[in-house]
C-alpha cells in the first residue's frame, strides 16, 4: 500500500472499510462497496437457521471461524510469492481469536487439505514465483471512488497476465467475480484474465473459475459495480467518520 495511504475497519457486522491519506482522500474498499449488495434469501434462511438455538451454532460464530480460517489460509498459501513476510495485523488477530475460541486445531487440519490443493492448482495453472508479478497488491481508483487489495497476479504458460483472487467459500459467486472485475479496473495494465481460485476445505473440493467461462462478461460486470458504488454517493464525510472510529490496521 502506498506509504501516504492508511487503512481503518470499524468491527460489527455492519463494519466498513476505509482507505486514506486522513485528508482528501477517504476511499471506501471494494468490499464495503460490495456490502451494498442485497442479501440473498438464502442467507436469510441461514442466519434463521443458526441462531444459536436447538443445538446449533449462531452464525456469527460460524463466520468468524471462517474469516479468520480464510485470514490464515490466504497468508499461508501466498506468501511464498511475497518479497516480505505478510504477516501482519490482521494474521496476528486471527491467530489470537482461533487459538482463544479452540479452533487453531480445526483450522490446521483445514490448512493441510488447502495447502495440499494449492500445489496441485500451481502445477496445473503454471504459478511459479518465476511467473508471479504481484501478490496481495494495494490498487485505487480515484476517479470512480474505491480501493482495494486484491491476491495474485502472474503470467500463465500462455503468456496471459492472470488477476487471480484466493477464495475459500464453498461456491464461485457473483461477489466474487465483481470484486475482481473492480481490481481489475484499478489496474494500471490490461489484464487478459481474470480468476477466482476456490479452495473449500470443508467439502475437501477445490475449482479454478476463468472470465472466460462467466455468464456475465466483465463490462457487463463492471457495469453492475459501478452501479453499487454511484449509489452510495458521496461518502466522504461518512468515511472520514469511519477512519475516526475504526482500528487501523494497515
């Protein structure tokens, strides 16, 4: 991330991400942007479902384990491409929060199937450190409001410049093909394509998902997310307020 550049997380569910230089500028991330999107019923029903009640787990629970599994899986599979360790804030607060809740023993058998997975997927996609160009990179897009940090890019054995993103969910959604698509629109280079590596423990499965292969093309996709971002307007002074009250970690 650029040194003149900071980044604040207010916690709670509702919690926003904000990038500054604590003047003029106070970009929010690409994620909060995506939190504009509805949520689905299904997600509705789940959250019904794990209430914390008749046995099962509350859901938030559930979804701190797994950001917290994801935190952890994307330092461990990534950083052997980085020029320094990236362990940082936000590993050094997993780690508490998985060892404090009695979950550092689940997360290292989910690590062993993912790091398994990883080595099989480089195999196949050609990603060597040789190929690498950038990994957990910071982009911004001043003129259209937004920031980000998006996973890995490299060269494929084709010589196309991939954006790959590392996630850890049990499906390619849409999210995740707009989070790219944003990525890709902060980018200085003309990318050839664009990826979303999953890798789900749970279900022991893994799937490498190419723009090529979407239902939507990427403009129709960056359409769909300027669309989110215009309608939060002018945030600025809600921003600023954000890097005010939230933690800032990085």
């Amino acid at each position: 991330m650029p040194q003149d550049l900071r980044r604040f997380t207010t916690s709670g569910d509702d919690g926003k991400r904000v990038y500054t230089d604590g003047e003029d500028l106070f970009l929010p991330s690409v994620t909060t942007v995506l939190d504009e999107l509805p949520t689905p019923q299904g997600i509705k029903y789940w959250k019904r479902k794990y209430d914390g009640t008749g046995g099962n787990k509350h859901w938030r629970d559930i979804l701190m384990y797994k950001s917290n599994r994801g935190t952890m899986i994307h330092y461990k599979l990534l950083n052997e491409f980085a020029e320094e360790d990236m362990h940082g804030v936000e590993e050094e607060s997993s780690t508490e929060e998985l060892k404090l809740e009695g979950e550092w023993e689940r997360y290292r058998d989910d690590l062993v199937y993912a790091e398994d997975a990883w080595e099989e997927i480089k195999q196949i996609r050609g990603i060597t450190k040789e190929q690498v160009l950038d990994v957990e990179c910071f982009v911004t897009n001043v003129s259209v409001g937004y920031a980000g940090q998006f996973d890995l890019l490299y060269v494929d054995e084709s010589g196309n410049l991939v954006l790959s993103d590392l996630k850890t969910g049990k499906g390619v959604y849409d999210k995740y093909k707009l989070q790219l698509v944003a990525y890709e629109n902060a980018l200085e280079v003309p990318v050839d394509k664009l990826e979303v590596i999953r890798i789900h423990p749970d279900s022991e499965t893994w799937e490498v998902s190419q723009s090529t292969d979407w239902n939507s093309s990427r403009k129709e996709l960056w359409a769909d997310f300027m669309d989110l971002r215009m309608g939060m307007g002018d945030v600025e002074e809600e921003f600023r307020q954000v890097a005010e009250d939230g933690i800032d970690d990085g």
